[in-house]
C-alpha cells in the first residue's frame, strides 16, 4: 500500500471527491485521464504524479488495483447496476469471466451499459465510433459513465432521501447540514477518511466536489468544517458545481436553489483554503443566463453526461499544479498565492480544447488572442470586461515541444515579442505578463494532453483531427477525437465582485420568510440573513473601485 503525495479527496455531495477521474456533483463528472492510467510508457514520461490522487492495493486474489481515494456521499437510486461496495474485493459469487467495469452482475435484471462492457475488454485505441455505441439516450445517472473502479470504503450511501421522485427528496441547505450531526454518519465518514490519511506519507489536503444548488452544499458545509478543524495547516480545495438550469419561469425551487448556493458560498469558502464554482450557466440567479458555448465542441446543456464531461477536463487541469511530480507549490501554498485580503473565492476558465492549428507554433496560436482571452468563463461570473486580475494560475496541456517556439529563420524580423522567447515555458508566462501586467501568476507547461477515449462523448467539431488540433478543412472521413489540448486559467478576478454581489442584491430585495419550509429544515431566518450579509461582504473584496455604486445605494436604502 502506498500514499505518497497522498492528496485526499472527500466527496460532500453527489459529489465527488477527486479530480476528473469519478463522477461529481449534480453534473457528474466523467474522467477523461483514466485510459491515461492504463498506458505505463505515458505514465513514465508525463510530469502529472498519478499516486497523488490514486492509491495502489491488492484484492484478495492478490491482484494488483489502483483507486481514487475517494469518499462518495450519494442518495438511494443513484448507483444504478455499480454495485456500493465495488466489484475489486472480496464477494466470491461475482462470475469474473465478465469484466468488470464500475459494476457488477447480479441475479437480478439490471440496466448495464453496454458500452462501458465493450470499452474493458478491447484495446483503449478502440473508440465509440468503431463499435456504433452511443451514451447520450440510454445514461441516467452518473454510474453509468463511470470507468474506474472504486475501493470499497469510497461509496457512502445517504438513505433518508431519494436521488428522484417527488418525494424525499434532499432540497435544503439545512437537511445536508444536519445528516452529519447524526453520529452514525459522522462516525461512518471519520473512518473513512482515517483510512485513506493513515496511510499517506505526506498528506498535502483535500480536494473537495460539492453540489451548490441543493442539500448537498449543507453536507459539503459540514465536510470542510470538520476538515478545517481536525487537520489544521493542510490544504482544503472546494469546487461547488451547479448543472445547467434550464427553467422558464420563476417558483419556490428556484428560491431554494439559490439559497442553497448562497449558503453554500458563505460556508464552503469559510472552512476552505480556497473555494472555485463550477458550472456552464452564465449566471446562477433566478433567471439564469444561457450556458456557455464552446466554439469546436457541440454539446447538449441538457445533458449531465456531456457538461459534466467539460467540467471534469477543465478541473483535471486546473488541478494539474499541486499534482505534478516536481511541484513548485502545495496545495496550501496556491491557495495562499489568492486568498489574500480576504478572497477565498476564485473563477475558472477553459478552453476545451484550445484552439491552435495542427503544426501551428505556440507563439502563432496566443499572438490571434490579442482582445480576447482564449478560454471561456465556467464559474458563472460572465465574461471578464478586462484583463485585470489579482492572481492567477495558468495551464497548458497538449502541446508538442516542436512547437513550443517560433524557429524563425536566422535574420527574420520576429512577429512580436512572443517570438524571440527562447521556451514555451517562456512564451506561455510572457503573454501573461502581457495580457495581465503587474497580476501574480504562475504558469505550466505540460507536453501530455487530455485523453478523451470512451466513455468520453465524441461532441467534438469535424475540423479537429485525432490530437485535437485544427484543420485547415473538413476531412473527407471524419476521425474520432483520442486527446485534447486544454487550456485553463484560476483566477482571483473582479468579475466576482457582480457575480457575488448579484446573488446578494437578488435575495436582499424579497421576503424570504416566505420560504418557510427551508428553515424549517434546520436553518434559522437570522443565521441566513447573516450569511446574506457575510456574501455581500466578501463581494467587496473584489471590487476595484473605492465608490460606492449607484446601484449598491439603491439595494442598501431598502
């Protein structure tokens, strides 16, 4: 058994404690670096450190596995065919001749995926579209995307409430809350997290995955406390997801969503050493914005298969910093880069995949972004009016060392100041300075891209070639997408200041004692006014300018 660079993850809601290896949250999320796991020469030459997120065991055949550390916390119904505790240990009566893919055959008749039955068997080259399998009508929730096998202590089932129906349902911030103010539960997930802390050499923190817009953020509260108070001086990474909303008008649900996501703010980002939304809305009031596009990836908002599947691309490279095999800094030390003058708060972007042409050099490909940034907002804050941020934390993935560089002809006059830099590593941090003068940031360059092998969904454009890189036009035949470059970017941005500070002025203005059933669920009316005020509070933080706005007068005056 070993634990080096043991990174933790605890799950706090349908959610997920790891980085895009498992499902997680309300959109759950699909791994797309598991085939990377599978290939030893690849593991051997990519700086990403495997062994930070997973764990290496032995069933009891003595066969050799290797699992997230991962606590799962999940209601009744949302594992479909996986069965709770695994299929890699222990129960003698599986019938092993059938491979085993995050479930296991019972006598009863159960709803498989045939896909994921075909993907264990062949070689990870094989892809969805030489067999004719399609996810996107027969998922229904995440387990069934699911590839990796789990250790038996990571699933924690929730039995009070139901992952559908009408009734029993997991709906306030307070339910989630008080489920660990039950001993059985709360003493059910210190062993768990006992066990997986035991037995790393260096614990660096906990990476936590927590839905925001249902009971889940009560539970993801409690989580990050109880971590905040037993293991002081370690890292605690919180990622609150919302699905895309998709609602027509207005009801009591929708106030529910948004109070779960205010008080999930609020505490999540109080216990955490740094605390990032994840989501494809454009907003997350009351009415949300349309969800965001992706300029060569063709998805379907409806579905938690697809979205999850971008999230979980974007947060595998984000995650990518405190992860690697020669790190420059911990997980408390890129909390510590943000989390000055109290913002706690942080935004992601992605571009999936980033936008560069095939052969086409580095310094070509930044050089077109001169206006623009090239990655797409997933925090919700809307698109940033400029380049002003206070920190960041910039990675980039997938990109040959060929064309890291310009290799300009000697005695060429170069394009820009992008050109003349001697490494890609070089390049990459120029154009920041560029882009963001005088912001804090720290930059990565890592030559292995994303995989995308089944069960990824194949919703990418025709015009990207196998590695993800654009053609100059359409192909013939079409070829299905195997990896990704990705670009992401962390980023402690004013934009936060109208985001935070919507959700604020949206609640101020009505009287949420009308939603009685929410406090009665545990949650006092004073407690939550308080946290209205502490997110009003922490909005300011990422305000630049020194005036009070016109419409921060009109809301305080009510």
């Amino acid at each position: 058994m070993r634990g080096r660079n043991g990174d933790c993850q605890v799950q706090g809601t349908r959610c997920v404690g790891g980085v895009a290896q498992s499902p997680g949250s309300t959109d759950r999320l699909s791994p797309p670096q598991d085939a990377a796991l599978r290939c030893e020469s690849e593991v051997q030459e990519r700086k990403i450190c495997p062994d930070v997120l997973y764990r290496a065991g032995r069933t009891v055949s003595r066969q050799e596995t290797y699992t997230p550390r991962l606590i799962l916390m999940d209601l009744k119904g949302s594992l479909n065919s996986l069965k709770q505790e695994g299929c890699l240990y222990g129960d003698t009566k599986i019938d092993t001749s059938v491979a085993c893919v995050g479930w296991t055959l019972r006598p009863e008749p159960l709803s498989v995926n045939v896909l994921l039955a075909d993907v264990s068997q062949l070689p990870t080259q094989l892809h969805v579209s030489q067999k004719g399998h399609q996810l996107e009508g027969s998922v229904r929730v995440w387990s069934d995307y699911l590839r990796v096998h789990l250790h038996p202590r990571s699933i924690f089932m929730i039995h009070q409430y139901n992952n559908d129906g009408e009734s029993s349902q997991l709906e306030a911030f307070g339910q989630g809350e008080s489920l660990l103010h039950d001993p059985t539960y709360l003493e059910e997930l210190e062993d768990r997290l006992h066990f997986y802390v035991e037995e790393c050499d260096y614990l660096q923190g906990f990476q936590i995955l927590c839905d925001l817009n249902n009971g889940f953020s009560g539970v993801g509260a409690k989580v990050t406390e109880l971590l905040h108070d037993e293991y002081s001086g370690r890292g605690i990474l919180t990622w609150g997801l919302t699905p895309v909303i998709r609602n027509v008008g207005v009801s009591w649900k929708d106030f529910y969503r948004l109070m779960n996501t205010v008080l999930g703010i609020v505490h999540l980002s109080s216990h955490s050493s740094l605390f990032c939304p994840l989501s494809l809305n454009g907003s997350l009031g009351l009415k949300p914005e349309a969800p965001v596009t992706l300029p060569y990836v063709h998805y379907d908002a409806s579905l938690n298969y697809h979205s999850s599947a971008i999230l979980a691309t974007a947060l595998d490279t984000l995650s990518a910093p405190y992860r690697l095999h020669s790190s420059q800094f911990s997980m408390v030390q890129l909390a510590d880069a943000f989390n000055s003058s109290g913002r706690k708060v942080v935004a992601a972007g992605a571009a999936v995949p980033f936008p560069m042409a095939y052969g086409q050099s580095l310094p070509d490909a930044l050089c077109s972004y001169q206006l623009a940034v090239p990655w797409t907002p997933l925090s919700s804050c809307g698109e940033q009016k400029d380049s002003c941020c206070f920190a960041q934390s910039v990675v980039l993935r997938g990109i040959g060392k060929e064309n890291h560089i310009g290799n300009l002809p000697p005695g060429s006059q170069p394009k820009s100041a992008l050109h003349v830099c001697e490494t890609g590593e070089e390049v990459l941090g120029s154009y920041l300075h560029a882009r963001c003068p005088g912001t804090f940031s720290t930059s990565y360059l890592i030559q292995g891209p994303c995989k995308v092998l089944p069960p990824y969904p194949q919703f990418f454009s025709a015009l990207l070639n196998k590695q993800g890189f654009l053609l100059d036009k359409l192909p013939s035949c079409s070829t299905a997408v195997e990896s990704i470059p990705v670009l992401t970017a962390l980023q402690s941005s004013p934009a936060l200041y109208s985001a935070l500070y919507s959700l604020y002025k949206e609640l101020h203005r009505v009287d949420i004692r009308r939603w009685a059933s929410f406090f009665s669920a545990g949650i006092e009316l004073y407690d939550f006014q308080e946290a209205l005020h502490e997110l009003r509070t922490l909005s300011q933080c990422y305000k630049t300018s020194s005036e009070l706005d016109e419409s921060e007068d009109e809301v305080d005056s009510n």
